[in-house]
C-alpha cells in the first residue's frame, strides 16, 4: 500500500490520508478484507503522529470503508459492487495520484508501472 502525504500541500495530512485511502478502497485497489497498518505504524512510515493517522482511520471507519476489531487490527470492509464507469473514475483518480507520487519521489512513469508489478 503506497500513501504518501504532501507537506506543502494545503490539505491536511488526516484529510490528504484519508481521501488517498478512500479512493484505493473505492476502486478495489485495496479489496474487502485487506488488512491496513497500524496506526503506529503508518505513522511512522509517513512521518506523522499517531493520532494523525487515527483521525483518517476514525473517519473512515464512520463512512463504512474501514472496520477495526481489537486483536485483528484494521481492514477493508465489503464495498457494494460500483458500475463500471464508477470504478473506472476513480481507478484513474488512484493512477494519477499514484504517478503524482511517483514523480516526486523523482520516478519515471515506466519504474511507477514497472512498481505495481507483482514481483517486482
């Protein structure tokens, strides 16, 4: 799972996380039952204090995305099936914020594609 939060960017990072995680679930980038990082975790990954990254998760939890059970951490909920064109929209919102990414951490588009290659 590849997140990343701007810190010149005028959006918050809680909001910046959870609109990033929003769209890989929504897309099924990241599917029903996958299992999210720790708080700490994530948090430590990207930079941010925990409660940072507590905020994003309690927000999506309220919106049904995500569901925490003590014991088994954090993951994706069942999403109702999108129609086609629904999933495409915010499949290409997930590509453009990943190649985003990827630009700023000085990537070409073909090592960004050549990332999401299992295996690689």
């Amino acid at each position: 799972m590849i997140v990343a939060v701007d810190p010149d960017s005028t959006v918050p990072p809680y909001d910046q996380i959870r609109e990033q995680l929003t769209t890989m679930i929504q897309a099924g980038v990241l599917a029903a039952g996958v299992r999210l990082p720790s708080i700490r975790q994530l948090a430590a990954d990207l930079g941010l204090a925990p409660n940072t990254v507590a905020r994003s998760y309690r927000e999506l939890e309220s919106a049904g995305l995500i569901v925490t059970r003590v014991g088994r951490g954090t993951t994706v909920s069942q999403l109702p099936t999108l129609p086609a064109a629904e999933r495409q929209r915010l499949l290409r919102a997930a590509a453009e914020s990943y190649l985003a990414t990827a630009a700023r951490l000085g990537s070409t588009v073909d090592e960004a594609i050549a990332a999401l290659r299992p295996g690689a």
